[in-house]
C-alpha cells in the first residue's frame, strides 16, 4: 500500500513539473508561435516544394526526402568517388542519399505518437554527416568550388533542420507518455490500492478452500492479489525503459557522436531486419 501511494504521487508530481513548461505569458505563447512558424518558412525553402505537411512523421519524411535529394544530387552531378576533392564531395552525397531514403522509407506509414516514427528518427544519424559536411568545408587543402561548398552547406543545414525538429518532436512525445503514463497509473492504482487494502484487511485461508489445478486455493488468491498490486509498477516500468532508452540516443544535438557504433548505416539496417 505504501509503495503504490508513494510511487504514483511521485509520478504525478514530475508530470505536474513537466505540463507546468506549458504554462506562459501571452508573450510567451506568441514568441514560441513565432519561432515554430520562422522554422516552418526555414524548412519549408528547404523542401523547395510550398507549404510543407503538418502531421509530424509526414514532415520528417519531406524533410529528410529533400536532404536526401540533395545529396543524390550532388553525387551524380559533381564528380566521382575517388577524383580528389569532388570526389570526396560526391561520396558525402551517396552516403547522404543512401541513409535519407532507409529513413524515409522506415518513416512511411508511420504517424506521431507511434514509436515506430521516433525509431526511425533515432536512427538517422544526422550528427555524424553533419560533422562529415563540415570536415568538408574547414579542411582548406580540399580546393572545393563555390557551387560544391553551396551544395555541402544546404545539406548541412538541412541536417541541422532535422536535428531541431527531431528534438521537438522527442519533447512532445515525452509530454504525450507522461500524460499516458498518469492516466494509466490512476487508472490502475485506485484497483491495485483496493485489493492490496482488502486482502489485508479480510483474508483468510479458509475462505480460499479447495484447490485450483493442483494448487491450494489460497496460493491462487495470494498469487493474483499480488499480480494486480503491483500491476503499477509495471507498467511505469514499461514507460521508464522507453523513456530512458530515447534519452539515451538523443543526449547530444548536432555533431557530436556519442555512440560511435551505432551511428552507422549497418546498425539501422541490422535494427531493421529483427524488426526492431
């Protein structure tokens, strides 16, 4: 009893702190509207194709779609693999391309709240092209021309675009499994509160007489009243871990590789087949 009574104020008080960053001045409410809106005109120049989705996993697919265009782009028009700067520069693009379609292709069919979409964006790794794109750009012995340094600079700033709208994207599903995760402990801690009160206060083993498949009937009745008690903390478990694990990918924006191993195409690809 005082598990559940501890575990779900705890939960409802780190929710409260969350939803509480929703709260805010007008000016508030409309400096975060100017700033979505200024992203949208950004991404939206980008995309090069007017106004661009709304639904979240449609936007990403755009996104990465036009990145991945671009760098397709730059492969097949800007020298070959192999002949020196351009062909450092074509290589950036083919791996550009090649990541930006398994993405966009794990991204279809998917919609926001589904962790199917945020699995495919988890799994892109924009930070490391980002840092690819920019080795590019500072290394002054790469005699890279005007237009190759326009084509390299758009893709970075479309990875930067994704970045930003990954992490936003992260913030709101945390706010929406939150909201999830308190509305399932409420519903689950008033049934689970009931039958740990209950069967403290009135069990006995005689009223659990007999038995059920070979066992005593009072194994059973212990047994499920302990199933149901700490259904709560299983479910919050469940939310923790996933929370936790989405943390655990996302810890740094922009270029910087925290996870070396995983931020390779032949990782995404391995998640993929076991049907992660």
């Amino acid at each position: 009893m005082a598990g559940i009574i501890t575990g779900v104020t705890l939960v409802l008080t780190v929710n409260q702190l969350v939803l509480s960053q929703e709260l805010g001045s007008l000016a508030d409410q409309r400096d975060r509207l100017r700033g979505a809106m200024e992203y949208r005109t950004d991404v939206d120049d980008f995309i090069g194709e007017g106004a661009s989705p709304a639904e979240p996993a449609a936007f990403l697919r755009s996104l990465v779609a036009g990145i991945g265009e671009r760098g397709r782009k730059l492969s097949e028009e800007h020298g070959s693999p192999g002949d020196g700067a351009a062909g450092e520069a074509a290589e950036f693009g083919a791996s550009v391309a090649e990541r930006a379609d398994t993405v966009v292709e794990r991204l279809s069919g998917s919609r926001f709240g589904d962790f199917d979409m945020l699995w495919a964006a988890l799994h892109y790794n924009y930070s490391r092209q980002i840092q690819d794109g920019r080795s590019l750009l500072a290394d002054d012995d790469r005699e890279l021309s005007s237009d190759l340094r326009d084509r390299i600079e758009g893709i970075v700033r479309g990875l930067m675009h994704f970045g930003s709208a990954r992490e936003h994207f992260k913030t709101l599903y945390f706010q929406r499994d939150l909201l999830a995760l308190s509305r399932a402990l409420l519903g689950l801690a008033l049934p689970a509160l009931a039958v740990a009160t209950l069967t403290l206060l009135y069990y006995t083993p005689a009223a659990f007489a007999g038995s059920i498949l070979g066992s005593p009937g009072p194994v059973w009745a212990v047994s499920l009243a302990v199933v149901v008690s700490v259904a709560p903390f299983a479910v919050l478990l469940s939310y923790v871990l996933r929370i936790a694990t989405v943390t655990l990918r996302t810890l740094a924006a922009g270029p910087f590789v925290l996870h070396p191993g995983r931020e390779t195409g032949e990782a995404f690809a391995a998640a993929a087949d076991e049907g992660e």
